[in-house]
C-alpha cells in the first residue's frame, strides 16, 4: 500500500505550516493556529503530512541530495571536464557562498526544520497532547518479574516521535554538509529570532539524540502495527537514527582552528567513544527485537520499491513514501538513461516507460571490486541505456556506470509514454541492512576488535548476498578479520558495496578519516587507465595492488555486444524492452567478432537469442545484419588525457597546465609527488578533503555578520 494520502493532505498544509525561505519570514503570520490545526488527531495527522511532504520534496530527499548533493567517491561519481572553478559543483568539491544550488539547499532544510518545530510546539500545547505513563512489566535479574511504570504510547506521542525523528534527518544532513550550524528547536514565532546562534556540531548532535531517545519510548514498535510501516516512522526508525547521529558525533569531521578562517583538517571528539557506545546500544536494540529480516534478496528490495510494493518486516526500516506523478525522481535520476521522443508517432520497446535522465551514476572503477559470486555485482552495475528509438547502447566505455539499484524501466506496467520525473518510486532510507553494519562498526570501536557479534552482523548481510560458497565467502571471509582495522576495512567494503546511491559512501569515510585517501586513489584510477591507453601507466601495478583488481588484465578498454531479446536475465526484471548480452564486463578479451553470436551464446549454455536493429526499431539500413558491436574506451590518446580524468575532483586534486598533480590543502594548491612504491607513504600527512560547504552569502549578510564562513570560503 502506498500512503498517497500524505502528499494530498501534507501538500496543502504547507501553506499553513512552513516558511519558504527561512531566516527570511514573518513570525506574525507564519504561526499556524493550534487549536484550528491541532484540535483532534485527524487534523493533527494531516499537519504532520506537512512534515513529511517537507521530507519528499526534491530539493531535499526526492532528488537533490542524491544527485547534486551526493559527493564524488571511490563510489558514487559524477564526470566533470571543467578545468576552471565553477563554484557550484559540490560533487567535485568546487563551490562558493553564491553559489545558488547551495543556498537552495541550505533554505530548503531550514524550511524543513522550521516545519517540524512549528508541529512539535503546536501538539504540545495543543489540549489533547500528554504524555503519561502506564503499569508495564519487566524481567528482573533473577527472573521474577516486577511492574514499573513505562511511557504509555498513544497516536498522537507517536506523531510527536515522527516528527522529531523528521526534524533530526534534517539537521543531520546539516551537521553533514556544514558542520557547525545555526541550531534551534524552536519555532521561529515561539522566540521572533530569525537568526539561532551558531552552535558546535557536537552540542547540536547531543540535544538531538536526548530529544530522540526520549520521544522513541512514546512511540510504537512496527511490530505492533499501529501505523503504516515502513512507510511511516516507528520506534525502530528512531532508534536506527540515534545511532547514525551518534556515529556521525563520534567519528571524524573537519574543522578548523579557532578563528582561523583559511586552515582545516579532521578532528574527532575526545569522547568519541560514547557515542560509539550509543550507536551499539540502539542498534542492538533493533536487532534484539527481532522485527526485522533480510529475507528478500538484495535485488527485489529495489525492485518492488519500483512496482510500489512494500513490505514490513524486512530490510526496509523506513522507506520515504513519494507518490507517482507527485513528487520523488527515483528510478528517473537512477538507473539506465532511457531516451523517449514524445513527439514520434513510433512506440519503440522503451516507450512505455517514458524519459529517464540516469544521471546519477557509480565509478568506472567500481563494479570491479565485487566479488565476482556477489548478486548484488551485476544488478547494481548497468552497463548499458536506452536510445529514443530502444535500441540498448553501451555505457562500459564511458567515466562512469549506471547505478541500476532503481529504475522506472523495472516497473511492470511502465509509468507512461510522456512521464518523467516524479515516478512515486519510494527511496529506503533506513535499511536493517545499515543498523546491522553500523553494529558491528560501532561494537569493533567499543571493544577494540571484532566480537562474535559484530561478526555475525556482517555475516548476516553478506549471507543475502551470496547464493554460492557461502563458507568461503561469507564465513571464512568475515572471520579472517582478526584485528581491528582489518575489521573496519572489512564492515567499510560491505557499506561499500551494499549502499551505492544511497548518500552513505562519502559520510562513512568522512566519519573514518579516509575521504582524502580514496578520492586521491580514485583520481589515479582514472589517470592510470586513461595513460595506459597512449602506452603503458607507472601507476597501474599500485592502483591494482590498492583495489586487489588486476586492471591490466580486468580493465575492459574494448567492449564486445550483441542486442538479445530480454526474457533469461535476473538482473534486468522488465521483459518489455531489448537488452545487450556482453562478452566481457569485467575482463578483457581477445574479440569473439570472428565467431557467429548464436553459436558463440550457445557454446557458453546461454539461453539467448541474439536479434538485429530491425528488430528493434524497424529503421536501421543495415537492421539484417547480427554481429557483434565494438566499442571503444577513449579517455586518453597520443598522452592526452580527457578534462573528466583531469578536473572531475578539481576541488581537491587535478592537473596543472604542466600535467602536475596539485592537490588542495587548507584552500591553496601545492604539487605532489606519488610514491608507486609505498602506497600507504602517499597517505601520509595527506590534506583533508574540503567538503564542507560554504554558508549562503544571503543568510550571512541576513545575519549582519553573526555567521561566518572558515575553511577559506
């Protein structure tokens, strides 16, 4: 069921109940009236839909902070052969304070914020709001059994809960992306101050996970099913998001010397380990209740999220609830670009489906560090999109690779010739699979090293993701990580390959102090394939030797494919449409052109049937002829390497007019030598990436100076 219901009502209410350009309001006449609003459940539920339409809104979590907002990564990554400043590309660590993307987000969480504060004051004070308690019963140590008195949980505690658990998501993407922040919880027309101080990240997190520890305990468990999980917040939600708060507090972050405005590096709290602590308590709390499973295979949790199934009780903890031609651009920004020209009269295999951006992608380098019996490997990685005549098309040779976890193409019944954006495709933001590796990250830190349980928290997802050798690959596999870091390593290259898309990749190593290793690893990725192609590359050998791929023999420079009619593969759902079948996505191979495709598919057992152009569009001249199509890597000829290897992390390391590499420390460029004998030299006394971004130049001049950008904005 999908709870539509809430953009109807919460649409509406956010004419009632937000502000849109916060900092920037009239107190006066944004209050919303609580006893008009707030005078029985029903009109409480549809104010808080406000809240929640704050949340699906694509300039927050519908689109923008898993597309523009979601950094460049040894995992997610966006190709840009800018090779001067834009100052508004986030992604490739290029930003100013003007910069308009930046301000948008920056007033569209605070809108949000605003939100959530206005409905949290006006149900409190509200005369059907308390919160009370009840006779519960507890197991005491020697097992008799004692009655204390517990919160009692009503439906309205629980909207409270919701939106607090709400008004923590947006602050968290806040402490994400600027660290220290403006902070209140307040309503704007509780205190008339239209500009809260600037309040340390570690205080903010604080006063969030106490607010959200208390408020889980009047909330329900999804097991009770009381509301509609997991499209609507419970307990579980909220315990699972202490824990990423308290993750976020305790790992590393960067900062910058007390009124210096130009120096940065990355700092943890002194305490950090408390709040380690935390996140092993709240996740466990998840795990001990036992409500939820990864019984799903790793591919149908995506792929019902695409057909509008849902379902409680499995990976999805809380799945934001967008609707179809609302709002939401999951499986439009995701999955294979699928061309469609409204305006032809033709309705080719892709059409139903309507227009698909795929613009948000992973790195070419990625689907190579899968183990190659990993299911999710070749349903994540689409090596392939669609024409506006349906004819597949190949993405292996381009920087990047579609990230097929969401797709408008998986839907059964297609979303519409004319449609694009706005699919209604529900996006998982909290998954058992996340509090399942957050336990096991927390419990290694706690106890300096992994634990029985920390183990088999891992095993747990990895189990899911293996069909084949699941005592080599899964038991054996977590079970070599004896000490600490090996361990980390280990729980970092699950979230690694279990969270493509979903905005974790750059936060967990921000959160470890790795960011600037694997962006300045992932640049002479790109640079040593992109060199090798003018002759050999003196960084190959280091960058195999860091991924444990051999790129010389494994880096596909020459793709060979056929189309196929679609109708034997498990990683791609819809039927409707044609497919490649290729050779070689994961190895280089000498060319099978001199072989006849059928023959060649049937010799490897393969059920599939190779199919000309015609086939497909009916247009192609050349449509009787079935062979196999080359196409080319061309990132870099005769030594000259493309803009997107040079300037696609330009905020951070790039080339000079002399083909140096630079790198950015403290907001000045220097040269760096790479040590290809020493890989972990190279790491040493390494920069910190400047990902934080700039405080909107409106808001500080909105503040008459009290806000104040460092980190040499």
């Amino acid at each position: 069921m999908k709870l539509n219901k809430i953009f109807i009502s919460g649409l509406a209410m956010l004419a009632l109940t937000s502000c849109n350009d916060y900092l920037n309001v009239d107190p006066a006449t944004n209050a919303a009236t609580t006893d008009l609003v707030y005078g029985s459940e029903g009109e409480t539920r549809t104010a808080l839909y406000g809240v929640y339409a704050k949340v699906c809104s694509d300039g927050l979590f519908g689109n923008n902070l898993y597309s523009t907002f979601q950094l460049n990564s040894d995992v997610d990554f966006y190709a840009n052969g800018n090779e001067a400043a834009s100052g508004n590309q986030p992604r490739r660590f290029d930003v100013r304070s003007d910069a308009n993307n930046v301000e948008s987000l920056w007033n569209n969480l605070y809108s949000a914020v605003e939100t959530a504060n206005e409905f949290i004051y006006n149900l409190k004070n509200s005369s059907i709001y308390a919160e009370e308690t009840e006779d519960g019963a507890v197991e005491s140590a020697d097992g008799s059994i004692q009655t204390v008195q517990v919160p009692k949980v009503t439906d309205l505690t629980q909207m409270m809960g919701e939106a607090k658990v709400m008004r923590a998501m947006f602050y968290h993407e806040l402490l994400s992306y600027w660290g220290d922040v403006p902070f209140t919880l307040e309503a704007t027309y509780e205190t008339d101050n239209l500009n809260p101080a600037i309040t340390a990240r570690q205080d903010i997190s604080d006063a969030l996970i106490a607010d959200l520890v208390y408020a889980a305990e009047y909330m329900y468990s999804d097991q009770d099913n009381k509301v509609a999980a997991p499209e609507r917040i419970t307990k579980e939600a909220a315990y699972a998001m202490i824990a990423r708060l308290a993750l976020q507090a305790g790992g590393y972050s960067l900062n910058h010397p007390e009124g210096n405005t130009t120096d940065y590096s990355m700092t943890r709290p002194s305490n950090y380990k408390a709040y380690y602590q935390i996140a092993r308590e709240y996740t466990k709390k998840i795990i001990d209740a036992g409500g939820h499973s990864l019984n799903k295979s790793f591919r149908d949790v995506f792929v019902d999220e695409c057909n509008f199934i849902v379902t409680s009780g499995d990976d999805p903890i809380f799945e934001i609830p967008f609707a179809k031609e609302t709002n939401g651009n999951w499986g439009y920004a995701q999955g294979p670009t699928n061309g469609v020209d409204v305006g032809d009269a033709t309705d080719y295999s892709n059409s139903a489906w309507g227009k698909a951006d795929g613009g948000v992608r992973t790195s070419a380098f990625y689907r190579y560090q899968f183990n190659e019996k990993d299911q999710r490997r070749d349903f994540v990685n689409g090596l392939w999109y669609y024409s506006n005549q349906g004819l597949p098309t190949v993405r292996a040779t381009d920087y990047t690779i579609n990230n097929n976890k969401w797709s408008k193409l998986w839907n059964t019944n297609g979303l519409g010739k004319t449609t694009t954006g706005a699919t209604g495709i529900n996006f998982a933001y909290i998954r058992y699979a996340d509090v399942l590796l957050m336990f096991a990250e927390a419990d290694n830190e706690i106890n300096n090293g992994p634990t029985d349980e920390a183990r088999e928290a891992v095993k747990t997802v990895r189990r899911r993701a293996f069909a084949e050798d699941v005592a080599t690959n899964v038991e054996a596999y977590v079970d070599a990580a004896a000490s600490k870091e090996d361990f980390l390593n280990l729980v970092l290259d699950e979230r690694k390959w279990e969270f493509a898309g979903e905005n974790m990749r750059w936060k967990d190593l921000v959160r470890n102090n790795k960011y600037g290793e694997k962006v300045l690893m992932t640049f002479l990725s790109y640079w040593a394939i992109a060199e090798s192609q003018s002759g050999s590359s003196s960084y190959m050998d280091m960058i195999s030797e860091y991924d444990g791929v051999d790129y010389n023999e494994n880096f596909v420079t020459d793709v060979y494919s056929i189309y196929v009619k679609n109708y034997v593969d498990p990683n791609f759902p819809n039927r409707g449409v044609y497919m490649f079948y290729v050779a070689n996505p994961y190895k280089n191979i000498a060319s099978p052109t001199s072989t006849a495709p059928a023959k060649y598919l049937s010799d490897l057992g393969l059920d599939y049937e190779p199919v000309a152009a015609r086939t497909i569009t009916g247009l192609s001249s050349q449509s009787d002829k079935v062979a196999w199509t080359e196409n080319s890597l061309a990132w870099g000829t005769d030594g000259n390497i493309r803009n997107q290897i040079r300037f696609s992390l330009y905020g951070y390391i790039r080339t000079n007019e002399m083909d140096d590499f630079v790198i950015v420390r403290n907001g000045s460029t220097q040269k760096i030598i790479i040590n290809t004998d020493n890989i972990e030299s190279n790491f040493v006394n390494l920069p910190a990436v400047r990902y934080i971004l700039p405080i909107p130049e409106e808001a500080i001049a909105r503040s008459n100076g009290a806000y104040k950008n460092y980190y040499g904005y």
